[in-house]
C-alpha cells in the first residue's frame, strides 16, 4: 500500500465519527476525530522526513532530476 492510500484509508475511516461528532453532538466520536488527526498528523510527518530523505540521496548521487 503506497503512503497515499494510507492517508487517504485514515480519512474515510473517521468520517463516521466527524459526522457523529459534528451533526449528533457525539462526544466520545469528537475524542476518536481528536485520535484521528494525531495520527494523521504523525503519518504526514513521517512522509515528509521520507520525501527529504530522498530528495538528499537522490542529490547525493547526482540522480536528481530538475
């Protein structure tokens, strides 16, 4: 599974809960949105420190394209 697909599976599966929080006044779905987003934060972080690392190996090596 690419890193994309991970976002985008992470997305669909909270919005049952945003839903819940947002039109029913759900709380304990609003504590599963907060989850959510913390773990949508920490995954795009790892995807940016991926992408960096490329982008330097691949200037290392001269096998950058411009």
């Amino acid at each position: 599974m690419t890193r994309f697909e991970e976002v985008k599976n992470l997305i669909m599966s909270l919005e049952g809960d945003f839903d819940k929080f947002y039109d029913k006044e759900n709380q304990a779905a609003g504590t599963r949105v907060r989850k959510g987003m913390q773990d949508l934060k920490t995954m795009a972080q790892n995807i940016r420190s991926e992408v960096q690392d490329k982008k330097n190996a691949a200037a290392t090596t001269g096998t950058a394209k411009k």
